[in-house]
C-alpha cells in the first residue's frame, strides 16, 4: 500500500477527497486521473494537471458540479 488513498467519496458523487499519508515524502500527482461511472453509463474522467503535488499529511478535494465542471482545492 502507498501513501495515496481516497480518504473519502461524496454519497451523491459530488466530490473525492485523495489524502496523502505519508509523514515526510510529497507525492507527485501529475497524470493520476480519477474516473466516475454515472448510473446512466457516462465516464467522467478528471486529470491532475502538471506539477501537482501533495504535501506530506495533506488532502486534495476534487469537486464535480453539473457534471461538467471540475476543480480541486488544497486544504
């Protein structure tokens, strides 16, 4: 097991929190994707974008809104 995991899902899928677990070593994100399956057969994909990197004990929410529109947020 590596130190990035999905801390949590949202029940209506509306968000995924990715935590990275590690205590001293920053993850490189850059290319991972994250892939949701609608109930009506519709893929919707989000990339992390270049030179994404999680901190040490930190988490990255990605947020879907409309299903069309996505952006993340450090916190």
């Amino acid at each position: 097991k590596g130190p990035i995991s999905i801390a949590e899902c949202d029940s209506q899928g509306k968000s995924v929190t990715v935590e990275n677990t590690s205590r001293s070593k920053s993850m490189v994100l850059t290319g991972w994707t994250i892939r949701q399956q609608s109930e009506n057969g519709e893929t919707l994909t989000y990339t992390f974008p270049d030179n994404c990197l999680l901190r040490p004990n930190h988490s990255i929410k990605v947020k879907i809104f409309y299903l069309l529109y996505l952006y993340f947020y450090f916190f």
